[in-house]
C-alpha cells in the first residue's frame, strides 16, 4: 500500500489549521514538515514551536524532514515537539551518530539523500533506518521540477532492499504529482511526499484520492508481472 504525506511548505500558513485537517479528513497517512535553516539550503522554512502547534491539531504522525545543519543538536528538540518520523540529510550529519540519536529518541530514522548523492552513501546503513528519502528535486523549495535522473536510483535501491530482504520505506520528495507519483512507484517507492501537487489544487481531497487511485493501480500492474 502507498503511503501519502502531504507537504505544507507552500501552504498558507495563515490557515494551517485548515489546510492540514482537510488532508486528515482525505485520509492520509502522515503530515510532512520540512525544517530549513538557510544553510543547508537556500531557504529558511518553521521550527520546533510550530511543529509542536500542529502535533496539538492532528493526528497524524510528524514526518519531520530536516535539511539543516548541525541537525544532532536539534534531534531532541524536534523528538519533544512531536516528530513520528525524523529524517536527516546524509550529506549534513554524521550518520551514524544521527540515527544512533534518532533512535535514542525512540523515532523511525529517516535518512535522505539529494538527487546526485548515490545510493551506496547508505547502503551500510540500510539496516538501522526505517526510511530513505530520496530527493527527487534540488532541496530548498516546493514546487519544482522532477528530476526523472532519480528514477534508476530508486529502482536500485529497491532492488538491493529485496534482495537483502529489509524492511526499509522509500520515501520521494519534490515535483510529485500523479504522472511523477506514478513513475516512482513503478520503480519502488511506496511514500509519496506531495506539497504543490496536492495544496495547488483546486480540489486537495480529489487530487489526493487521484494520486492514491493512480498508485494503487500501477502498484497492482507491477505484482501481477
Ligand atoms: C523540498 C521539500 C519538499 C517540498 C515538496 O526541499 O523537501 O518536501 O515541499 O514540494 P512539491 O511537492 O511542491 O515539490
Ligand atoms: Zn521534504
């Protein structure tokens, strides 16, 4: 089954509240929150106080997704505003020592990597983490263009997931809408990250409903083959 969490990054955040008990009622499966510190991307975003505001509002696991620099000092600070989830940039942290600390807070470890990180980066590490991200777009902004490049690297690491038969979500992230959703589950991803796509829309529950009906349908195609 595919997972969906919604991005609120380009939601306006004048009516969160709104905006994040609508995809709750459309029924998906976590709320994904992208922490920016200006550093390790060309962008500030929120902070724990307003992670911690919205673990009041929902119930939906926190999918914390940080791109900051020296993320191990700020582990603990998102485990206590709420996160469910908490997922790293491989290219910004100690790895090892993130995920020993994510653990240590009792999370799922999420570790991402950008579009030109190959996956060997994480394959040692396949076995203490919960989640990979893969960045399918330049971290930093919503509503950008799918990098298609990213494609085989999720076909890659699926196949090597299989094969050693771990238990380990393939997370994208960036550009992902129902023809984009589609190619990533194709070639094995089963956690979809979508802002643009989904808070874009006219009609967020329909294009949700959309993006599960389309996935559910290409992920049958690929067990009967
Ligand atoms: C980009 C963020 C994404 C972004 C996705 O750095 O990690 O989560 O909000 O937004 P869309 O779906 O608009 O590309
Ligand atoms: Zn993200």
């Amino acid at each position: 089954m595919i997972k969906i969490a919604p991005s609120i990054l380009n939601c306006d955040f004048t009516n969160l509240k709104e905006s994040i008990w609508l995809v709750e009622k459309a029924g998906v499966d976590m709320l994904h929150l992208d922490i920016m510190d200006g550093h390790f991307v060309p962008n500030i975003s929120f902070g724990p106080q307003i992670v911690k505001s919205i673990k009041k509002i929902t119930k939906l696991p926190l999918d914390v997704h940080l791109m900051i620099e020296n993320a191990q000092e700020f582990i603990s600070i998102f485990a206590r505003a709420g996160a469910r989830i908490i997922t790293v940039s491989a290219e910004a942290i100690n790895l090892r020592e993130g995920i020993e600390a994510i653990k240590k807070e009792g999370l799922e470890v999420g570790v991402a990597l950008k579009p030109q990180t190959p996956v060997e980066s994480l394959l040692n590490y396949l076995n203490q983490i919960d989640m990979a991200l893969l960045m399918t777009v330049e971290p930093g902004f919503g509503g950008q263009k799918f990098i298609s490049s990213v494609l085989p690297k999720i076909a890659h690491l699926r196949d090597y997931i299989s094969k050693n038969r771990l238990d380990v979500d393939i997370q994208v992230d960036g550009g992902i809408d129902l023809n984009t959703a589609r190619l990533t589950v194709d070639n094995g991803a089963n956690i979809l990250v979508s802002g643009e796509y989904i808070f874009g829309s006219p009609d967020p529950r329909k294009a949700i409903a959309d993006l599960r009906r389309v996935c559910n349908l290409s992920q049958k195609k690929s067990a009967s083959k």
